[in-house]
C-alpha cells in the first residue's frame, strides 16, 4: 500500500492525491534496488493519465506479504 510519496521519483510525487492509499503488487525492482514498480489493483479510469504501474521507493510503501 502507498502510505506517502516523499522519497518517490518527481513524476509520481506530483500525483500524490491521487495515488495515497492504493494497494497493488511489485512487478519489477528498479534503480538497483530503490525504486518497486508497483501495479495497482484500481481500475486504469480511476489512476491518473489511465497508468496503472507506477515506481515507488520502498519507503514510501508498507508492505505486506503471503
């Protein structure tokens, strides 16, 4: 789950609002390690620009595991 965006790349950070509280799933670890591509579970008319994947960096996540 996305709990804040503070250490995330600038694009993700400026959609914040939009993007806080999100679940979904790692697809991919990015940048050696610090960023996750994380796909959201909602459906792509309810994310901004219809993106689904979006790069996270681990702390701005809680994760949880199976």
């Amino acid at each position: 789950m996305i709990i804040d965006l503070v250490h995330s790349p600038a694009r993700t950070r400026s959609h914040a609002p939009a993007l806080l509280g999100h679940h979904g799933t790692v697809v991919m670890v990015l940048r050696h390690g610090t960023l996750a591509l994380l796909e959201l579970d909602a459906d792509a008319d309810q994310l901004p620009g219809m993106t689904r994947r979006w790069p996270v960096h681990w702390d701005d996540l809680a994760v949880f595991t199976t």
